[in-house]
C-alpha cells in the first residue's frame, strides 16, 4: 500500500487536473480531505482507496473523476429531459445515511433505516448522477411514484443475477455473494424478492452486509458466522471504494431490520 500521505495525495490530484484540464478552477476546499473544482466541493477519499488499490492507475481515475465532476456542474442534456423520456434509467441508490444527510438539500434522498438512505440516480453510459430535488416537481411526480419507478427498474435489472456462494464444513450453503459491479449492488438490499429466494439455503431472518456499494454479502444469522464475517467486513468498510456501511442487517419477511447484537 502506498505511503503517499493525504496531503500529497491532493496535491497530486490538483497537478493532475491543472495538467488535463488547465481552463478548470481546482483548489483545497474547507471541508476535510476535499477540493473544490469549478466551484463544487467533492471528497477525495474514494479517489485515494483506488489509488492505494492501484497506484499505477492514479492519473486515469482522477481525470475520470474530473470529467464526472464537469459534466455533473455543467449539466447535460438529460437534465432537460420528460420523465417520460428517462424513466427507463432511473435508478435506486443506498448510500450512508450521513452521506445522505450531507447533500439532503441539493439531491433527493429518504431514510430506509437506521444509517441507511435511499437516493436516486440517474444511470449512465459510464456516469452515475443524483437526481435534484427540483426534478419532483418539473416532472408532477411524487417521491413514491418515483420510488417505485426506480425500484421496478432495479428489480428487471436484477431478474438474471448470478451469485457466488459458499459453503460449510458439512456442504451447506452459508454465504451468498453479489457482485455485479455495475454500481447497484449494495442497493440490490431494496429487492422485494430478496427474503423470499434466499430463505431456503440462508434461513429466515438472514443477515446482510453491504461495505461497500460494489457488493452484497448475505449470510446465515448464527452467531458463529455473523462472528466470522463481521471483521472482513469492517475492513472492507475501511479500504474499499464508495463504502456504505459497516453495519449488519437482517433481512426479514417483513423488509430490512438492523442487527444490534
């Protein structure tokens, strides 16, 4: 892992994109390990877990990440677009609830459950962008016609799923893995048939954790195992990219509930 500090680390950013972008306005922002470019304020902390995963890839990610950021202030021409026209990309997204709590006045957002949040994004070809609040009532929609467009897009996206699994000593399954990389795996914890094609194999109530929005682990709720699991996902919590929780859940008949043992 690399012993770039996360002072260098900005630096290093900022020449970055003074060299690829040389019109943009980039400098340190106020808040904690941020910068703010062409006046937006974004974190860098998923741009430095990349690079310590892959330091060789540093200038890629980071003009990526500066294209994101452009096209996002600027506009597209998606944000002009009917509901009509774009329904079919609108999508759910599971973030940390203080993630959600951070942006709640620019993006639209609702609280799922303890930690967690629901916003929702508008999928592209390789850009994932948070819908404004302002789309609601440009569009005459509420919050829940909107959820539940966005989730119906979530439940075809997911109908061909393919999972890892693993097994026990006896030959039982007790780890069901998805991890499609398509950005919406952690929020596939939203998927109202989850329980229900999980129960057998898992058990009823299972447990769920989602690091990072890149996975979903589910798994058998025994203490044995939840007591296996829990440290590997506390460290991909802390060194993976876009984390989400380190929490445990319990998916249940009934919908998600937190695990507080």
């Amino acid at each position: 892992m690399s012993d770039v500090t996360r002072e260098q680390f900005s630096q290093q950013v900022i020449q970055i994109v003074r060299a690829r972008f040389p019109l943009v306005k980039i400098a340190r922002a106020e808040q904690s390990f941020s910068l703010r470019l062409n006046g937006r304020t974004a974190s860098l902390e998923n741009l430095y877990r990349m690079y310590q995963l892959a330091p060789d890839q540093l200038r890629h990610h980071v003009e990526r990440w500066a294209v994101e950021l452009l096209r996002d202030s600027e506009g597209t021409p998606d944000r002009f677009a009917t509901f009509e026209e774009i329904k079919d990309r609108l999508m759910p997204m599971v973030v940390a609830s203080e993630l959600a709590e951070l942006r709640k006045s620019n993006i639209i957002t609702q609280s799922l459950i303890e930690g967690l949040s629901v916003t929702y994004v508008l999928d592209g070809d390789r850009t994932i962008a948070y819908l404004p609040n302002e789309v609601l009532q440009k569009w005459s929609i509420s919050m829940e016609q909107l959820h539940e467009v966005c989730l119906q897009n979530l439940v075809s996206r997911s109908q061909t799923l393919q999972a890892h699994t693993a097994q026990d000593e006896n030959g039982a399954v007790n780890l069901i893995l998805f991890q499609t990389l398509d950005g919406f795996d952690a929020t596939r914890l939203l998927l109202p048939s989850l329980h229900a094609a999980l129960r057998e194999p898992l058990g009823s109530p299972f447990a769920a954790a989602i690091p990072n929005r890149d996975i979903l682990l589910c798994f058998k709720s025994d203490t044995e195992t939840i007591g296996r699991l829990r440290s590997q996902v506390q460290q991909d919590y802390r060194t993976m990219p876009h984390q989400v929780t380190d929490r445990i859940f319990l998916v249940t008949p009934d919908g998600i509930a937190p695990y507080n043992n």
